[in-house]
C-alpha cells in the first residue's frame, strides 16, 4: 500500500461483473481514483439478474482483487424481481452481510456508499463511518421513499415515513452529499425545508466515450448483431437499460401497438427487469411482431447494440423528476444516437437534451404526442436530422460528460469532505 494514498470504503450493492448501472459506474470511478486513494470495496457476489453461480454460493465472503480495487463480496440468496418478498430477502442479506464485511477492512479515512439498495444503502454508510472514524460521502443516485411514492411500488403511509425519517438521517449524518441532477438538488432542499441542508453538491453520471462511440451503418459487428436479432434493412427504435417499474413502458406498449403494421420498423428492447415478463405477455397478446426482446449485452458489446439503433428511447414514468436520472441517456449520447425522450419539463436528463438538441423530448403519460413524435419520425426516417442530432448529442458528451471530468470532480469534492 501507497501510505500517501488516503483509505476509501465503498459501498456498491452491485459491482462488476454485474451489468446494474451503478456497478459499471463505480468500477470506473474506483479504478480511476487508485492514484489519489487505496480502495476497497464491499458488495455483493454477481447477481443482479436474480441467480448467483455455484462458485459463490459455498461462504459468506469472498475476497479478490480487480484492477487495482480490493473487493468483499457477500454471498446473498437468489430472488425473483416480481417478488417483493425474494427481493427484500435479498436487499436485508446484503445490508447485514456489509455491516459484518466492515470488520474486515483496516481503518479508513473516507467512508462512500451510493443510494442503493433503497435507504439501506444511506443507512450502511453511516454504520461505517461510525466503525471506521472515516469522513462519510452520501452519493445519492435515487431519492428514496420519493421514487418509491412516484410508481405506487409501496403505499403505505407507516414505512414511506419510516423511509424518509432514515434516509433524511443518513443525509444528516453524511459529511457531503453528492446528487446526479441539478433537479435532485431541490429534492434534496425540499426535504430539509426548515432545517439546515446538508453539504451537498452535484456532479453527472458518465459514459466512457473512449468505450462507446460511433461506428459506421456497415460495420462488421454491428451488422452481425442485427443480424442475430433479425433487425436488419429495419428502422430500428430502440431501448437498451432496466426494463423496470420506473420507466413506463406497460403503457408505452399501447402506444407501440398502434404501429404494429410497420414491417419495415422494429421496437426494440434490450435488458431484464421487473416488468419484462408483461411486456412480453402483451407482444403475444397483441401479436406485436415488430416488438423484439433481446437479452443484456456485455459491456464489451453495448458498443455493438447501441450503435444498432436508430434511434433511443430514454423514458422516465411521471414523478421522477428530481428523483433519479436515466444513465442510460450518456450512453445513447456517446454512440451519437438521437433520444427519444419521455421526460419531464426541468428534468436534468430532459435539460441535456433540450441544451443540446440532441432528440425529441415530451411529457411522460403524453402518449398522444409520444404516438406524434413517432409517426413524424418513421415517416420521414431523415438520415441526415438524425445524424445531427447525435452528433450534438456526441460533441456536449465528449466536451462535458466524459469519465474523466467526472472522477476528477468526484476526487476533489471526496478530499474536501
């Protein structure tokens, strides 16, 4: 060990190989601030998909180290995403696993944890600052009980206030606090309105734009996976991400259906989640055969599908605004993709894109103007406005969203704390 490198904990809930969001972004901030800190990180073994293979299923801690970045992961059970009760097992063996995991690493200076999973993970962060004696940094990338409230997944008045008395806790007791939305910085002040507001500042998600880029129409791989996917000589349309409960796409299949006798047009939709099995009962209900699934791609190949899309979908569902941001809207920017966007007015990913006239953006649950915006765009198919759009898109990313901006803000704001 560096002793001129400061000791960093952090708390990821997933991290890679797991395909989540958060595991690929904390892989990347981690591995990129090894000059500045000597780092471990607790998590859990790989499964973000529900299932955990037999190598991880005989301890309940397994060490390695990856690039660099010490890691703890914690043998969890499997569950199933439509089963709360699977999912909670699941989220409670983590949390109990990382508070015993915290006995294994030496002292620390700076104690990190991401909101994830849902208030625990706030919650875990201040279990370690209080063992290690550490400088504690809150990043929160969803606001919980609000994005819980938004999507009706709980109503229950007794544990959404529970909720939000220990999320508001860990924000209390957190030395900074770091947001991913300009939007998210007056939830933060809402929730605090005539209390004193933590520390806090705001800096952007990221993609690594030297991993995902453009590539030409005619490139061997991304021909090869549309022609795995049978989207070839198809205007494709686009969603690569969570196929979860935030994001409103039961409802978009309403909209998706009234274009069902588009042969020369294919929806497509890459990922897992919580409410894939019903989209999926729905393509077969309607007999939706221009609507396509397709399973997680590798992070070595999100350069391949992204590039296969004509245009993307980057969708929120109503109340998210200044809740979370939609990582997935860096990546359709860094293949220089259009965005198709279902966001809300003020949102930080809906002011991307309107900043930067990379797509069409409108109102979540607006599906007459969804159903508009998609009839202008597969009428004309103009190559060229496309082209434009993602290559704004492309320009502000490189300029302004790029990893490396980002962990060096991330690096400053950690040693301030």
């Amino acid at each position: 060990m560096d002793k001129n490198r400061k000791r960093l904990l952090i708390y990821a809930h997933y991290y890679i190989p797991d395909v989540a969001s958060t595991g690929q972004i904390l892989k990347e901030l981690a591995e990129g601030m090894l000059s500045s800190f000597d780092i471990t990180v607790i998590c859990v073994v790989p499964s973000y998909t529900g299932t955990i293979s037999p190598e991880y299923k005989t301890k309940m801690f397994y060490e390695e180290e990856i690039n660099g970045v010490k890691v703890i992961r914690i043998r969890v059970p499997e569950f199933t995403k439509g089963n709360k009760i699977s999912r909670v097992k699941n989220i409670v063996s983590y949390f109990c696993g990382a508070m015993l995991a915290t006995f294994k690493v030496g002292k620390m200076d700076y104690v990190y944890s991401i909101s994830q999973p849902p208030v625990l993970g706030g919650l875990i962060g201040v279990w370690g600052k209080w063992m290690k004696r550490a400088k504690y940094i809150y990043n929160i990338q969803d606001f919980n009980p609000e994005q819980t409230m938004a999507v009706a997944y709980s109503k229950n008045k007794l544990i959404l206030n529970t909720m939000m008395w220990l999320d508001k806790f860990s924000c209390k007791r957190a030395d900074k606090i770091i947001v991913v939305g300009r939007d998210m910085i007056e939830t933060l002040k809402n929730r605090f309105k005539s209390e004193r507001v933590p520390n806090h500042t705001f800096i952007n998600n990221w993609v690594d734009e030297k991993e995902i880029y453009p590539l030409p129409s005619d490139h061997e791989q991304v021909n090869a996976f549309k022609k795995k996917y049978d989207l070839e000589n198809k205007f494709v349309i686009m969603y690569s991400g969570n196929i979860g409960l935030y994001y409103d796409l039961e409802n978009m299949m309403h909209v998706i259906k009234k274009f069902k006798d588009r042969n020369d047009v294919v929806f497509a939709f890459i990922g897992e989640g919580s409410v894939l099995d019903k989209l999926i009962a729905y393509k077969k209900e309607q007999d939706l055969t221009n609507v396509t699934f397709i399973p997680y791609q590798k992070k070595s190949d999100l350069i391949y599908s992204l590039n296969a899309g004509d245009i993307h979908w980057c969708i929120n569902a109503k109340g998210i605004k200044g809740v979370s941001v939609p990582s997935k809207l860096y990546g359709i920017m860094a293949a220089g993709k259009p965005v198709l966007g279902v966001l809300e007015y003020g949102s930080e990913a809906r002011l991307i894109i309107e900043e930067t006239n990379c797509g069409y953006v409108t109102e979540p649950e607006n599906y007459s103007e969804v159903e508009a915006i998609l009839n202008e765009i597969m009428e004309y198919q103009d190559v060229n406005r496309l082209f434009e759009m993602g290559q704004c898109g492309r320009d502000y990313l490189v300029k302004n969203l790029t990893k490396k901006v980002s962990i060096e803000k991330y690096t400053r704001e950690i040693m301030s704390s």
